[in-house]
C-alpha cells in the first residue's frame, strides 16, 4: 500500500496505470481533504451545505479496483494526441 502523504496525481500527459494488470480505469483512491463549508440551517434544524471550498487535498493511497493490487499503480504517459477518454 502506498504510505506517502501524497501520491502523484495524473495530469494531462499522464496517468494512472496498474503494473500487475494493465487497469487503466478503476482505482480505489483514499484521499484526505480540510473544507470550507457555507451551511443553511432552517428554523427546523435541518442542515443544508450550500458551498464547498477545498483548502488542502491530498491522495494517500491508488489501488487496483480490477486486481485488488495495493503497490502497482504507477504513473505513465498518455498516449501521443492529448487526454484520453478512459
């Protein structure tokens, strides 16, 4: 399993790649994240969020959701013409 506060994210001339089974398009990712949140209480007490701001991110672990492998996702190049549709 990856440790690293933080994993590499994809951008648009990479992504993520399975090494053990060649997935390119189903990942299990745990990520952590510090929000701001506007919320609407209504005179009932129930809550609305109305707005959310991402202050911190951070992706701490990329599984294979195909082959279960927890160690194998790797970065790699996109393919030559621009963002794949995977």
């Amino acid at each position: 399993m990856t440790t690293s506060s933080n994993v590499a994210m994809p951008d648009e001339h990479t992504r993520w790649r399975c090494a053990r089974c060649g997935n390119l398009t189903r990942f299990d990712v745990v990520r952590s994240q510090r929000v701001r949140e506007y919320w609407h209480v209504a005179l009932s007490g129930d809550a609305t969020v109305e707005e959310t701001e991402i202050l911190e991110g951070a992706v701490t672990s990329v599984g294979c959701r195909w082959c279960g492998a927890q160690d194998q996702v790797e970065l790699v190049p996109r393919p030559e013409g621009g963002p794949s549709a995977d």
